[in-house]
C-alpha cells in the first residue's frame, strides 16, 4: 500500500497536532514552573541566614563550652579519690570513722557493699554501718555526713530503739555513698558486657 503525497500531509499535520495537544496536556509537568524555583531559591535564603546566625554565635557557644568543662572539674572534686572502688570504700570507711568520732557515734561494724554503676563514667560505692548512739549524736553525725566536703549520700537509715535504765538507746544501721569516677576505657578494650556477648 503506498501513501500518496496527500495523505503524508495530512499524517504529518495530525502528528504535529497530536504531539502540540500533548505538550500543553503534560508540559507543564515537564518544565518547572517559575513560582517552584522562586520559592526554592526562598527557602535556600533562609537556610543560608540561619547558617549566618549559627555562624555569628560560635564564640557565645565557645564560652557556653568552656562553663561547663570548669563546671565539670568542680563538680569532679566532688567525688571520692581513686578509680578503684576497694580504694574508694576503704576511704569511705575511715571518713565515716573520723566523723562518727567527732561526734561521738560508736561503730560496731561496717560492711563495704557491692559498687554501682550509676552512668557510663560514675561509679557509686557504698559502705552499711552500724551504730550505738543516742538520738541527738545521730542528727549530729547524719549533719556531718551531708556536710563533708566530698559528695555523701544517706541511702538507708533503720533505727531500732530500747529503753535501758531510764534512757532510750538507739542502734541506727545507715548505709552511705559515695561516687567515683570510672576508669576511662582504653582505645583497644571492649567493654566487659560487650567481651561477654
């Protein structure tokens, strides 16, 4: 079958027809408006203005940075010496000795209890005491323990009271804490929880 020279003409038209009707269907689809990329140049404006800012407040954050590190070492006096939790509650022990001493609380027996892990890097470490007092040398040594100039915490206080020869006599058992740093991880060690799994 040969197509004459007419019906060429007319293919040709109803191609070029069919190909513009679709253009004005679909194009714009196709080629991006120009209110997309006014918009988007918008939006990469503030981005950049907020960038600036960020910019303009780096040494206000410097400083924000440098407070807490110094804040942090005051903070770290706080703790108990040692990065070993025997060490740290045998000092515990003997500054619960002294204060009970001072204020005339006697000790009939202390037992270290098992330590702590309270976050990544403390380690909290406990000493159980028991006591002989009368109740007004208990307030003065619970005082003491909260105003020593190590961080102490009373975790636990039981008193178990009796009357002998007209006088009350109290036996406090007590449980106190103190915190500790934990030893930093070296580079080439797992975790004892990860060497487990």
């Amino acid at each position: 079958m040969k197509i004459s020279t007419r019906e060429k003409y007319f293919l040709f038209i109803g191609a070029g027809a069919l190909v513009l009707t679709l253009v004005l269907l679909f194009g714009d689809r196709l080629i991006p408006s120009r209110q997309e990329g006014a918009n988007d140049i918008d939006y990469k404006k503030k981005l950049l203005v907020k960038y600036r800012e960020t910019l303009d407040q780096e040494e206000s954050y410097k400083a924000r940075i440098e407070q807490y590190r110094q804040r942090l070492k005051q903070d770290e006096a706080l703790f108990l010496s040692g990065d070993n939790p025997s060490i740290a509650a045998a000092e515990l022990q003997k500054v619960l000795s002294d204060i009970a001493a001072r204020n005339g609380v006697e000790i009939s027996r202390k037992d270290i209890q098992p330590e702590q892990k309270i976050q990544t890097d403390v380690i909290k470490v406990s000493v159980r005491i028991e006591t002989n007092c009368l109740p007004d040398q208990l307030v003065k040594f619970i005082a003491a323990v909260e105003d020593y100039e190590r961080f102490l915490t009373l975790d636990e206080l039981n008193i178990t009271g009796f009357r002998m020869q007209k006088k009350y006599e109290i036996r406090p058992i007590l449980k106190v804490s103190g915190y500790i740093l934990a030893p930093e991880a070296k580079p080439g060690e797992k975790p004892a929880s990860a060497q487990n799994d």
